[in-house]
C-alpha cells in the first residue's frame, strides 16, 4: 500500500495508540475541516488504513511516529543551532590581529589557543584566545598547555609585526 508524504503526515498528526482509535480520529477530524482537497486527503487516509490488518497497521503507525521525529530532529531548526554553537566557540577573544601587542618588541610569538577548563589562569571553558607574548610568556603557556589548563592551536613567529606561521599553507595551484 502506497501512501502519499501528505497522508504520512496526516497519520503522523493525528495518531493514536492502535488503528482503531487513529480511524476513530480521522473521522472525528472529517466533520470539522472546511476545506474540500483536506477531506477527501483524510478520506483516503482512512480507506487505505482500514485495509491494513491490526498488527501491521499499528507497526506501520508507529514507524511513521518515528520517520517524522526522527525528520523534526534533524530539522534546520537544529542545524542552526548546531552551527550558532560552532560559530560562537570560534570567536577569539585576547590581542587583535593589527593590535599594538603584534609591534612590541618583546612580542616574539602568536599563540591561538582553546581553554580546556576552568583552572586556566585566563578565561573560561571553551573559549578561544589570541596572543602575542614574550619567550618567558610563551614558555608559560607551554606549561599551562602541560598542566591540561589549555590547548595551543597554532603558533606564529613574531618579528618586527610580520607573522611566520610554523607550518606553510597549503598551496592553492596545484
């Protein structure tokens, strides 16, 4: 038996515990919808149902169930979420990128780095940093790195301003 993405839906709305009591609520539904094309969708809704056997229509009403839950959960909805998330991680906070810190002459390194937990000297869980430090202030966060307070996502080398990242891009012409 084929049934239509709108009388999935329809199924999915208004089902109920057996076939019976779904039937009983399709028909229920009939006389207060207005509109022509819906009633005759829930009048092949019910025919189609009824000649399913009791068994296998309350396992093909219960596997509908779980299609459109299963569909709501991965909705964009979720997605979009999913994403704000992500995106709201990536945020870096500390020295900007064409701050006075980067033209320091003690600045001889630029870490990107993740706090790891709340034990960081430096803000909280999950946030995101950039900062141009001395030798002894990238030595220190070495060890915070050591100690699991953070994660280093990438480093640069400083000087005069101008950035030397420790590993080449990857090159775009090949």
């Amino acid at each position: 038996m084929r049934f239509t993405e709108n009388e999935l839906k329809i199924i999915y709305k208004y089902s109920e515990k057996n076939r019976d009591e779904t039937l009983n609520r399709l028909e229920e539904i009939i006389s207060e919808i207005k509109e022509e094309t819906t009633k005759n969708l829930i009048k092949n809704t019910i025919e189609k149902l009824r000649k399913i056997a009791e068994p296998e229509c309350g396992n093909f009403i219960k596997n509908v169930k779980k299609y459109f839950l299963n569909k709501k959960d991965n909705s964009i909805h979720q997605k979009l979420a999913e994403a704000r998330i992500k995106s709201s991680s990536a945020i870096l906070l500390g020295h900007d990128l064409i701050g006075e810190e980067r033209f320091m002459k003690e600045a001889h390194h630029m870490i990107m780095l993740e706090i790891l937990n709340d034990n960081s000297p430096v803000g909280y869980k999950g946030e995101c940093y950039r900062f141009f430090l001395s030798d002894e202030g990238y030595k220190n966060a070495k060890l915070s790195e050591q100690r699991g307070e953070i994660k280093i996502k990438s480093h640069a080398s400083v000087f005069c301003g101008k950035l030397y990242p420790d590993k080449k891009p990857p090159d775009r012409n090949r």
